[in-house]
C-alpha cells in the first residue's frame, strides 16, 4: 500500500508551565521535547507507523530548524520530496498546563509545498490513498489523483478553491477553524468527520448523522497536542486499507487517545496494522 502526506512539518518546542504568563510575567518551561510536529508532521509520523510506503510532500526552510526537522522525518522509511525555501523554518512554541490544555504560539508562516515545486507530483496518482493539509489548491487537485482523498477540514479556502471532491474531510468539532457541516461545502466530500474530543464524534453522509466512541483514557498528563492530527493520519490508513468510514472512526479514535499521555506526541503514537 502506499499513502502520501502533503503539508507542513514544523519545528516544535513543547514543555510544561504552571499556567500560562500574564502580560509581563515570564514562563519558565519544564520537561522540554523537541520534535517535528504540525499538521503534517503529527499525520506523517503516525501513517509512517505501518508498513506502507509513505511519501511526505513538505517544504523546508534554510536554517539548524530546518535541517534538524529534515533528520528526523529521512530517519524514517518514508521517501521524503521536500522543496526548498530561502526563509527560516517555522518553529512553534507549546505550552502545556497542568489541565492538560495546549497553547501554541507559531513563529513565521508554515511552509507548505506548492504545485510549482519540482516534487514528483505524478506519483500522487499511484497512492492508495492521499492526506492533504498543505494551502495550494493545485496541489490539492494533483492529490485527487489518488484512489482515496483524505482532508483537513482547517484547509477550508485550498478546498473552496480546488473544487474537487474529497472522500473524507476531517476536523475537530472544538476548534472555530474546523467545525463545519456537510452543506457548507459546494462541492461536499462523500464523509465528514468532526472530532469532540472525550465525547468521541460524529460522521455526516448524505445518508444522515452517525456517531463513533472516544476510547477511556487513563490520563492526560501529556496534554491534547497531536491527538487530532494522529487521529486524521490513522483514519487514512485505516479508510485505504478498505474499513468502513465508521469502523476507520473507531479505529483512529484510539491512536487520537493514544497521545494523550505523552508529552511527545510520535513516541506515545501507536503503531498501525492491518
């Protein structure tokens, strides 16, 4: 089987603080993690957890962040086309508090790969399945190529403006930039799934509402960071495998539930099998 990840892996700093700083106030960070992250990062790390074949369409910037995130997705067994950009790489900054919420502040613009890049789009059409959270809808289009579509539903303007029609778009219920229904797309995805975190989830079809379980959790001591985006990349596994959207759903939910424990997100990331 062979999947594609298209968008941004970024360099992340994540830590505990007592509570997030007032104005003028200056948090001190406990247990530092260093890791690549981001939409794309979290997604690719957890599908590179299979035995597919992986294929990480990304863009890196020109500085150490850059080349560290570059070491840590080439020590995988992905294939990795990653554009160049004369620009620091984007860094983000989590802060985890004791409640187990994430702020994160992200310094620069993601880097994302663009149709222009010359990445070798034309193997898009020989995947399985497809995970877009990248900006350009050109790129998005040459992901349509794939058998199977998955895509972030925070990428709402690269869907309006490709005007293709994805298998599945995937969001969080919780977060403003990606609750959505299925009437809000003109060219509406055969399945949307929105996340609602420790109450599980609901899917809309055209044939009506369903829901799907969250799975018990023993704690949250790490925090919620990366458990959507862990989420979305199992559910594209288990989809391109050939599991009904809400037996994918179920699936996933676990390996969203599975980083909650840790403060680094891919070492908690369960592995994915058929």
């Amino acid at each position: 089987m062979r999947i594609a990840v298209i968008g941004h892996v970024e360099h992340v700093a994540l830590g505990r603080v007592p509570r997030l700083p007032g104005p003028g106030e200056i948090a001190h960070v406990e247990n530092l993690r260093v890791f690549p992250g981001g939409g794309g990062g979290i997604a690719f790390f957890q599908i590179v957890k299979s035995a597919a074949e992986i294929h990480l369409f990304t863009a890196l910037g020109n500085d150490e962040a850059a080349e560290q995130v570059r070491s840590r997705v080439a020590a995988t067994t992905a294939r990795i086309h990653a554009a160049r950009r004369d620009t620091p790489h984007t860094r983000d900054v989590v802060l985890i508090t004791p409640d187990g919420e994430r702020t994160i502040v992200v310094l620069g613009e993601p880097l994302h790969p663009e149709i222009r890049d010359p990445l070798p789009w034309d193997v898009l059409a020989s995947c399985d399945a497809a995970y877009f959270t990248a900006q350009d809808p050109a790129v998005l289009r040459a992901a349509r190529a794939a058998r199977l579509l998955v895509v972030t539903a925070r990428r709402r303007e690269a869907i309006f403006r490709a005007n293709v029609p994805a298998d599945v778009i995937v969001g969080s219920a919780v977060d403003p930039r990606e609750r959505a229904v299925l009437r809000d797309f003109p060219v509406p995805p055969r399945a949307l799934v929105m996340t609602e975190g420790a109450a599980g989830g609901w899917i809309e079809t055209a044939e009506g509402i369903s829901r799907f379980p969250a799975p018990a959790v023993r704690g949250t001591a790490g925090g919620a960071y990366g458990a959507g985006d862990s989420f979305a990349g199992a559910l594209t596994f288990y989809l391109a495998l050939g599991l009904t959207i809400a037996d994918a759903c179920a699936r996933a939910a676990h390996h969203g539930a599975a980083v909650l424990g840790s403060l680094e997100p891919i070492e908690a990331q369960l592995p994915l099998a058929r």
